[in-house]
C-alpha cells in the first residue's frame, strides 16, 4: 500500500517542504534556510522522511524527489530574497543522497535551476551525509567538484557519525562541515561532546571550511558555540522547521539571538 501510494504522490503534488532557519552565531541574524521533505499523507497527515525514504528509495523515486525539492527550495529562494533583499545572503539548503547522485545529473539539474530561477550560485547549498560520501568517495567527489565549478556551496551533513578518511576530506569540495546534533546536544552535560565539538571546528578551519551545528536548543549550547568559533547554527533554539507559508512573518520579525 505504500509503495502504491508513494508512486502517486508526487503527481498528485502531496510532498511538501518545511525550512528550518540557520543562524550565523557571530551577528545572531538567520541567513538561510535548510528545505527538508515532508509527505503530506491524505490519510496520514505529515510525514517525515524516515517514514518514507528507505522505500522511495527501493522504488526508484528518489531522483524524480529530488528534482522537485531542489525545484520548489529554488523557487521559493527567489520569491524571498525579492521580499528581503536587506537580508543578504539568502540562502537554501537541499538534501540530496547518494542515490540522487548516482542515478541523476546533479551537476546539469542545478544549473537547469540556476537559469530557471535567476538565484545567484552561491546562494544555494547542496547537503549530502558524510555516511554517503564513504560508500562512493570517488563518485561523490567528481559529482560535488561540477557542482562546485558552478559557484554552488556544499555542505557535509552529519559530520562525526561517518568515519570518513582525513584524506577524502581534505579532498573533498565542500564548503561547511555540519556537526551532528547528537554530539550538540551533549555540549554542557558531557566533557567528551565538547572535545569533540571543538575539534571539528578547529579541523574544519584548518581545512578552510565553515561548520554548522545542527541541533541547538539550549542558550548555553548556544554561548559555547560561539566561544568555539562555529560560524553557524540551527536548531530549535531558533525555530522549529516552518512551512513556506510561515516563513516571510519570521524574517519580517528580525528575530536575533
């Protein structure tokens, strides 16, 4: 039944995307957006993607999925840096897997969007788990060094749960390094978490990178990123994931922290 239901979704237009803002902790001001996938079941209601991605991968769907979130981020990017242009730069974040990227042309699907939308490159972030890259480093590496010829950003999610090679790394084209929530969220109750936490940071800058920690929700957590000298942060300190809808009230707010 849900695969049934699955294949019918996307034309029946059932998906959805929530965006959850990112923060640059130095000035306290949101900066983008990271568009994240929900199925809005008709029997159901909302469902995350853990609910349905391991199918919808099985089925083949992922790429058709993923053409059309990058699509809808895009576009929604645009409508919103023309509401705010004082709020620069905007941007968005998009989750591809590995199976996007082993089944699709990534490298010519972003530039499809580029020059349907008009949005400047880097104002769009491409994110795929650090899990990903291990299982393919090298097919990974040549897709992400197209995307990065074209100016886009791309970013490491889930960093510290992969057991990535320093090597694939330091040869990898990204831009941000994102630190796994689980390790954010026991910043302050546990010695080891910010050990850890402060030597991404240190490494990711080493290697010329900006880190995102995802998964703040304590202004402690919040303080002892900035001490650390994480450049972004996202989590529901700052909001939770909001529909399209709701997000031109929330940057209008000028909410900082």
């Amino acid at each position: 039944k849900l695969e049934a239901e699955l294949r019918q979704a996307l034309d029946r237009q059932e998906f959805r995307l929530e965006y959850q803002p990112i923060v640059a902790l130095k000035s306290g001001h949101v900066t983008g957006f990271e568009a994240l996938l929900r199925w809005e079941h008709p029997e159901y209601g909302l469902a995350r993607p853990d609910v349905f991605l391991e199918v919808a991968t099985e089925l083949g769907l992922m790429t058709r999925i993923g053409e059309w979130s990058l699509q809808e981020a895009a576009k929604q990017l645009k409508l919103w840096q023309a509401e705010f242009p004082m709020i620069r730069p905007l941007t968005v974040s998009v989750n591809f897997s590995l199976s996007h990227l082993a089944n699709a042309d990534l490298a010519a699907l972003v530039n499809e969007v580029l020059l349907a939308t008009g949005i400047d490159p880097p104002s769009l972030k491409i994110e795929i788990t650090e899990s990903d890259v291990m299982q393919d480093p090298e097919a990974v590496t040549s897709v992400l060094k197209q995307i990065e010829s074209q100016k886009v950003q791309t970013c490491l999610d889930d960093f510290g749960t992969g057991y990535s090679s320093l090597s694939y790394l330091q040869q990898l084209p990204i831009t941000f390094l994102k630190i796994d929530q689980s390790f954010i969220r026991r910043l302050g109750a546990d010695d080891d978490a910010l050990a850890i936490v402060k030597t991404i940071v240190v490494l990711a800058h080493q290697l010329g990178r900006q880190v995102i920690a995802e998964g703040v929700e304590t202004t402690e957590q919040l303080t002892t990123l900035r001490l650390l000298g994480c450049e972004y942060g996202q989590g529901y300190l700052f909001a939770k994931p909001l529909p399209y809808a709701e997000v031109s009230a929330f940057l209008a707010s000028g909410r900082h922290w």
